[in-house]
C-alpha cells in the first residue's frame, strides 16, 4: 500500500504531465493502491493543493533555487503537498515535514529528502513574510487570464464567483420522483442522522449539509435518487415535457439529465441518448439500470452531432436537450484541475464548436419544437453570445424567453452563477423552431 502523501503527489503530477482530468486520475492511482480509509484524506489533498496551486507554486517559487524537471513533477507536487498542509490544513509543523519526507521515500527519491526538508523548513521560517509577498492576483488562485474575462463580463459578481470556485462543493441529490417524494425522502436522510434541506431551486432537489459517501446513503443502490447539481436538475423541466414526445438527448453522458426527463416524464415515444463516447455511454446504461427506468422508449447510440444527423435523415425530433461540450467554468469548484487544464485560447475554439453543433442539430427539430442550450460556463462567449450568432442567421429560429426568478437575465437565455450553499454555475436558452 502506497503512502497517502506519495500516491496524492502521483495524481497531481499525472494531471499536470498528462493532462488529465483530476477526476480520472484520482480514480486511477486510488485503484491502484490506496486503502480506503485513506480516501478521503488523498482527495483533500489532491483536489487542495490544484484548488490552491496559484498561491502555491508562488510562494515555492520563492523557496526552491531551480525549477525541477517535468520527471520529477511528482517531488515538485509534494514540495506544494507540504505546503498546503502548512498553510491551510494547518498541520502542526514537524508532522508536515517528517510525512511529506517519508512520501519522497516511498517514491524511492531518496534524493529529494534534503531538498523537501529543506523547502518545508524554510517556509516555516518565513512563513508570515512568504505570504505577504504573494501578490493579491495569487490569492484568487486562478488563471490570470480567467481572472480578466470574469471581470469584465460580470464586474460586480467576479470576486465572489472566484470566491465560490475555491470552496469544497456542496452535494446536491434529485429525487426520481417515479419512486419517492423529496419530503419522504427527507424523512430517509434524518433518521440516519444525515442533515439537508429541500432545494429552493428545484422541486426534487435535496442539498446535504455535510459531505457524505454515496454508499452511505438511504435508497441510493436502489435508484430512489440521484446525485446532481440543483441547478442541473432545471433542464428537464426547462423542456416542458408531454406525453409521446420524440426527444432527443444530444450530449447524453453520463446520463444525469437524461435520466431525469425520463422520471420527469416516463411516457414519452422516443428518447433517443446520443454520445460520441462509448465508455461514457455505458455509464447512461449502468444510470438507466440503477434508476430502475423504463427502458422500452429509449435508444443509446455511440456517434457524433454530425454523423447522427447524416445517418438519420428522416428522424425529427420534438424536444433536443443540447449540453454542449463548454469550458466548464461554471463547475471549478467541483473539477479544480479546469484551472490548470483550460487555456484562454480554448474559450474561441469551443465557441466555434458549439455553434458547428446547434447548426448540425437544428434540421432535426421539428417545427414548433424546443431546443434547449446548456452549459456549465460562466463566460458569455460561450453561452449568449453562441445564441445571438445562432439566432441571427436562422430565419426560423427564435427566442422562446424562460421567465424565472433564478440567476439572471442576458440578452438571450439566463445565467445562475456558483452559490455558496447550492448551485453550480449554469447557462439555459430555450430556441423555438417557427
């Protein structure tokens, strides 16, 4: 079994050298040799230190001589492992350093040992002045350039989205209304002592007040609920579903909104899930099963916007959910890593790709028909703007408003921003074909 500090310096170096998401990584390295009662511990410092990595790389930039190697990232995320124990799980010193030493053994690195000792420790010599010289765009901890595009697409919310982004996540259930009530369900989660809220958002949703683990929760094998964000849960309703509707799901995986029109409304003709992926299409499968859904109306099929549209010619449907493939800026408290991973440059290529996808899909509404734009971003390039391009050159496409109380309004769609007790950032526009 590997030690807890060295396995975590495993999967922060693995997102860094291979671009992976943290998510991924995580679940691969924890397999690989983590005991369970560790679980929770790796993440907190897994997901902690890419949470906190501006801050940190900065002040280790000021305590380390040279720049290690991309080889010896993984004694480069340990060097930032001992300093977030330092500076915010306030570890007491010597244990900080002693473990995060023992993990470069474990590595078999028994070169770094001086290295590491030596970096912690003179952090703990300095450690006031180290942090008042961090500059206060290092305290936001996030990319400089993201920092830019919130402030000047939201400048009275900026701070506060950034603020957001650094908090642990809340976890928000959904209800599957075909087997329970969100009151019962309550009921379920307070005799096991597990304390939450009825969702002000959605009308099956839940938000816990204390991290949990999936397992422990009443009713979960049995698919009486679902773990997804409130704000999530809005688009099935969004669709305004009716008995023999064909819908189809366009960005179907893993299935958490699929799944939900499906208990929203079970008698629907058609529900076709489409995704190009088709380890991620087996996870709609394994949803569908757990959920313990009908599945005589639903069809999973493994391609692309474009190819669907070329092989199903004659297929038109009456309601499209469209979650596109976006920046997920709206979810960094969630995924961190999206810090490190995105570049500023992606945000115009996703833009470019969103807007190729809606085109492809428009011909298969049919008139009258709804389709519904979501994404998990916060930035407007993504989101209104995608609408504005779209709206302007489809004769037959207009604007079907959604008038809400929640987030707020844009030129076209609406936007919710990340809550501190709730939401994930969310954009919806509803298109109506005339």
């Amino acid at each position: 079994m590997l030690n807890s500090r060295a396995l975590s310096a495993q999967i922060i170096s693995r997102v860094v050298t291979e671009q992976r998401s943290l998510t991924e990584a995580f679940a691969k390295d924890l397999a690989a040799g983590a005991d369970s009662r560790d679980r929770g511990f790796i993440q907190e410092l897994s997901y902690g230190v890419i949470r906190w990595n501006e801050p940190l790389k900065q002040i280790c930039s000021y305590l380390l001589k040279k720049p290690l190697g991309m080889h010896d990232q993984d004694i480069y995320a340990l060097l930032l492992i001992g300093l977030y124990q330092f500076i915010y799980l306030k570890t007491a010193a010597h244990a900080a350093i002693h473990e995060t030493v023992q993990a470069a053994r474990a590595l078999k690195k028994e070169w770094a040992v001086p290295l590491i000792n030596g970096v912690l420790r003179s952090f703990q010599r300095q450690q006031v002045a180290l942090l008042k010289k961090l500059p206060q765009k290092a305290h936001y901890a996030h990319p400089h350039w993201l920092i830019e595009r919130l402030q000047q697409a939201w400048p009275e919310r900026w701070q506060t989205i950034l603020d957001i982004n650094n908090q642990a996540p809340t976890i928000s259930l959904r209800v599957n209304a075909l087997q329970n009530s969100p009151a019962n369900y309550l009921q379920k989660l307070n005799a096991k002592q597990i304390t939450a809220t009825l969702s002000s958002l959605s009308e099956v949703g839940i938000t816990l007040t204390d991290t949990c683990h999936v397992v422990s929760l009443p009713g979960f094998a049995e698919g009486e609920i679902s773990i997804q964000d409130t704000a999530a849960q809005l688009a099935a309703f969004l669709l305004m579903l009716q008995p023999q509707q064909h819908v189809l799901d366009a960005c179907a995986a893993p299935g958490g909104k699929l799944t939900h029109i499906l208990e929203t409304q079970p008698n629907l003709h058609t529900c076709i899930a489409l995704d190009h992926d088709k380890n991620r299409l087996q996870k709609v499968a394994d949803n569908l099963s757990r959920l313990k859904l009908d599945q005589s109306n639903v069809q999973l099929i493994c391609n692309t916007v474009q190819a669907f549209r070329t092989t199903c010619r004659d297929a038109t449907f009456d309601r499209i959910l469209f979650d596109v493939p976006c920046s997920g800026t709206g979810v960094i408290r969630r995924h961190p890593d999206i810090k490190l991973l995105r570049r500023e440059q992606d945000i115009a290529k996703l833009a470019e790709q969103q807007f190729e996808l809606l085109s492809a899909l428009w011909p298969l509404l049919k008139p009258n028909g709804l389709l519904l734009y979501v994404t998990c971003s916060v930035l407007p390039e993504e989101n209104q703007d995608v609408l504005q391009r779209f709206l302007s050159q489809q004769s037959n496409a207009k604007e079907s408003p959604i008038e809400a109380t929640w987030g707020v309004a844009c030129r076209i769609g609406r936007q919710i921003f990340p809550t501190a007790h709730g939401t994930d950032g969310f954009y919806y526009a509803r298109v109506l074909k005339v």
